[in-house]
C-alpha cells in the first residue's frame, strides 16, 4: 500500500462522490412549472397561456408539423427553433403583470400570447 492513498482523495473518486449527492436528472428546472403548446399546422395550440406574474416558469412547445417552426418572443426575449416533430423548452419570467406576445418568425400566422396574472389579494 502506496502513503497517503487514504490521506489524498483521487479526482476520480470527488467526482464519484459529487455524482451521488446530486439525484440522476435533477435540477433547478424541474422545480418550475411548466406550461405546454403545440405547433400543429402553423397554428399554436391553445393560442393563450395565463401564469403568475413575477415568478420564472417554462414553456415546452411540440411541433407536429413536419416543417421546422420558430418559438419567439421578443418581450419575453426568448427565440428557439423547433425542428418538425420535434420539441423545445423556453424559460421565460419572471414577468410583471400583462399580457406578452409570442411568434413563429417562419410562419407569421400562428401567433399566441401569455398573460402575467399577480395573485388576488
């Protein structure tokens, strides 16, 4: 037995052991509500979300279409590209209460809005 094998932690094994603190596939994100949309014909589906305002959430967006989409919003300044059947996950907020505007930049006829409610008092 080679001195100070047990004094001196190997990088392998900090790594080893920072892997079982941490849970498989955990992480900030998945604490956040999430709010979905379809892209189906060049339309989004529902056309409106409503969420709390000044909070973070996410929007996952499904593409059934087979051509590539664009999930856009310059208020909420975010742009992804959703390839055809494919899926993408915007975080967005948080937001002060109103009402936002959401886009498709390939396909200017599917529009959508979000609206930032804050809680009744």
């Amino acid at each position: 037995m080679r001195d100070g094998i047990l004094q001196r932690p190997s990088l392998s094994l900090l790594l080893l052991a920072a892997c079982l603190i941490v849970p498989a596939g955990s992480s900030w994100a998945d604490a956040l509500p999430t709010y979905h949309l379809t892209l189906e014909d060049h339309t989004f589906l529902p056309s409106h979300l409503e969420v709390p305002a000044n909070s973070r959430f996410l929007i996952e967006v499904t593409n059934k279409d087979a051509t590539t989409g664009e999930f856009e919003s310059t208020e909420m300044k975010f742009e992804k590209v959703v390839v055809g059947q494919g899926h993408v996950t915007a975080h967005a907020g948080p937001l002060e209460p109103g009402t936002y505007k959401f886009f498709d930049d390939y396909h200017p006829e599917a529009t959508g809005t979000v609206t930032a409610v804050a809680p009744k008092e």
